[in-house]
C-alpha cells in the first residue's frame, strides 16, 4: 500500500464510515479500502429509507408507545429463535445491539446532526405480544434526509479525517484475502 496505517477498514459502507471515524478520531490513522468509487461512498445505505431501530425513544413515547428495553429484546429473542451451540455470537450481538438502540443509541446520532420524522412506524410488524416474529411495537424510527441523512454526519467526519491526514480511501481496490503473520 505504500503507506503506514494503524487499522485497514475493509469497505466504505455505513459500518466502514463509522467504524474508521471514530477510530480516526481516537488518533489512529485509519485506511478505508472499497472496492467501489468515491462516487458511492456509503455503499446501500445511501439508498436506503433511512429507518433506524430505537427503542423507548422521545419519539415512541409522544405517540403513546410504550416500549422498554425488555420488550424489544423479547421480540428479538422471539424472531430469532437462538437455540443452536452456534447462535452464541448472534445472541451475544442481539443483546448488545438492543442494549445500544434503548441507551446511547439515539443521543449519540443527535450529538452526531441526526434527526427523525415524527412519526415511527412498523418494521418486521409482528403479532400482538413478543411470542413471535418481528415487533409487537412500532421501533421503525425514519431520519431526515433518508439514506443519505443517516450517512451524512460520517462523510463528514470522514472527509473531515482525511483533510487532517489520519484517514486515506483507497476506492477501487478490493480485499480478496487477509493475511496473519506471528499474529498480526
């Protein structure tokens, strides 16, 4: 590559974008390689709706929605159905994942500019009660701005990084195979 890097991000998706910005911001010097052009920095999420899964957010509990923490974890357990040696790892994510989107999740994305619609809606709608797959409550929070909305904050930050030298885009370079030598 050419250059020296503390963390390779393999692609410039949304999770690539947060990922090597908030690394860049703890002071490491961040290389991001994706396999598309700048042009489609962001990859999918850019043409996505913009919806996000929060929970017990301002928003749910202006339209009298009572969620919790415990309900949303109920109604992933009750998608997900974990109940091979194997699920551990996925389990472990879930958890983790809900514990974000009822806590931190959303004053984190408003600290970051995000905003959302008013008005949340249904996504993997599910029955009435957490036996059995998808929501049992409305989580389906949409940002303004859609798509490019949620990515707007990181391509920011990220050009912000790059302007500063700790973050470098490799764009048309693909990741065919990673390499481990004595551990690293």
């Amino acid at each position: 590559m050419g250059q020296q890097t503390d963390v390779i991000v393999v692609g410039g998706g949304l999770a690539g974008l947060v990922a090597a910005t908030e690394l860049a911001d703890a002071g490491k010097r961040v290389t991001v390689v994706d396999q598309e052009g700048e042009q489609n920095l962001g990859g999918q999420a850019f043409w996505s709706f913009g919806g996000l899964f929060l929970v017990d957010s301002p928003e749910q509990r202006r339209m009298g929605i009572k969620d919790s923490h415990a309900l949303a974890l109920e109604d992933w357990m009750g998608t997900a159905g974990f109940d091979r040696e194997e699920d551990h790892w996925p389990r472990k994510w879930a958890e983790a994942f809900v514990d974000f989107a009822a806590t931190e999740m959303r004053p984190w994305l408003h600290a970051q500019g995000m905003r959302w619609f008013p008005v949340v809606g249904w996504a993997e709608r599910g029955g009435y009660g957490a036996v059995g797959h998808g929501n049992s409550v409305p989580r389906f929070h949409v940002t303004w701005g859609t798509g490019p909305g949620v990515l707007a904050p990181f391509v920011r930050r990220a050009q912000a990084a790059r302007e500063k030298g700790t973050l470098t885009f490799l764009f048309r370079h693909r990741v065919d195979e990673l390499l481990v030598e004595a551990g690293a």
